[in-house]
C-alpha cells in the first residue's frame, strides 16, 4: 500500500478524530492532554512506512 505524506497524516488525524477523548468527571487537564498524546502517538505507530517513501531533504541556498 502506497501512501502520500499528505494521505499519511489525513488517516492518523482521522483516526484520531474518530476516536476522542472521553472527559473525566473532575479530570486533570494535563493527564487528558497526556492520554491523548499517548493515544495518538500508539496509532501513527500502527502505521508502517517505507524509507523510500519518504526522499531525503536537498536544501539548496
């Protein structure tokens, strides 16, 4: 399966999305904040991408 950087980041922020937080009674900002992280990070680890998907950066001054 072939996909764009930009097709790349428009499925993990779905899935993201499509997944929110639920708000804890009386819940701490932060540990929400924390748990959100830590759910977004698990699902764009999911995801497997080639090296030769990605070409190496060439700055040109």
């Amino acid at each position: 399966m072939k996909l764009k950087r930009r097709e790349l980041l428009v499925a993990t922020v779905g899935v993201a999305a499509a997944q929110p937080p639920k708000p804890q009674q009386g819940g701490d900002l932060v540990e929400l904040a924390r748990q959100s992280m830590k759910s977004n990070r698990e699902a764009i680890a999911k995801v497997k991408v080639d090296i030769a998907v990605e070409p190496a950066f060439v700055f040109k001054a």
